[in-house]
C-alpha cells in the first residue's frame, strides 16, 4: 500500500517519528528497507493486474528526514539505508545527504566479476556488510549449497587478491 505522504506531512510526519523513537530505543540501529522509494516509489493503480502500467512518483523522502532529524535530537541519526537492487542516483545523494551508511551483501557477491560492489575488498568504508537479508537463504545453508561454480569462483577470487 501507499502512503498518503500529503496526510504524513499535515502532522509532520508524526507516525515515523513515533516509530522511529521507539525503534531507537529499542535498538542501536534501524534500517530502513527499500530506501529507494524515500526518494521516489512505483505507483501502480489499485485496479491494475499487473504492476507493469505503474509510473515513479517523487517521495518527500528529504521532508520525512529532515523532521526525523529535528524530532529526534540530531543529525546523526543511528539509521542505515538499505539500498540494494537497482539505485538511482538521486537515491544516493539522500542517502549521503543524511550521513546514512548503504548495505553490502556477502552472498551477492559472487557473480565472476572482481570488482563487484558487494566482494569485501570493494567495499567502501561507509557501509554495513551482511551475509545475506531475508531474501536469502541463512549464511550456513548458502555455503552449504552453493554451486561448485560458485565455490571456484570465490577461492579463485581469494587468491586473486
């Protein structure tokens, strides 16, 4: 479902700055799943059967933040963004612009490329690596089941480096 930012923004976003008080008392971090869409998200009409007919609309992701922000005491906010998939790079300077770290992903990495942005020795250092997300199978069953494609791969890309 989508939100009615206009409605979000009539109290100042007072929902996700309840959500995200408790959240940070509750944790160190937060992350923020599907940051793509603070940025702009794909609207698709209620009626549609597919979602191939939808259209981006920009988010007032900058709004939303600047009054998380004011809320909640700073401009270091403990959140991570997760920006996985395909990113723009109006994406990129939101996330920049608050200071948030993006996300790394082990499992993702091991495509034959040697420069992949999710191997290890590419990571920069504003980031937060995990070993998989909950698309993923758990680390355990990803090593234990990996193609040996795979597995080549990773030991040759070992002792590229």
């Amino acid at each position: 479902p989508l939100y009615r930012w206009d409605d979000m923004a009539a109290d100042g976003f007072r929902w996700w700055i309840e959500r995200l008080r408790r959240t940070f008392e509750l944790c160190d971090y937060g992350r923020l799943d599907h940051f793509r869409g603070f940025a702009a998200y794909w609207e698709v009409p209620a009626t549609a059967r597919t979602a191939e007919h939808g259209r981006w609309v920009e988010a007032p992701g900058r709004a939303l933040l600047r009054a998380i922000t004011g809320a909640c005491g700073g401009s270091a906010l403990p959140i991570i963004a997760e920006d996985l998939g395909t990113i723009t790079a109006d994406v990129h300077a939101l996330r920049e612009e608050f200071g948030f770290p993006g996300m790394r992903v082990l499992q993702f990495a091991w495509n034959g490329d040697p420069h992949d942005a999710h191997l290890p020795h590419e990571y920069p250092t504003h980031v937060v690596a995990y070993t998989g997300t909950h698309d993923n199978d758990t680390v355990v069953g990803w090593f234990a089941h990996r193609s040996g494609e795979t597995a080549t791969e990773a030991e040759r890309l070992e002792r590229a480096r």
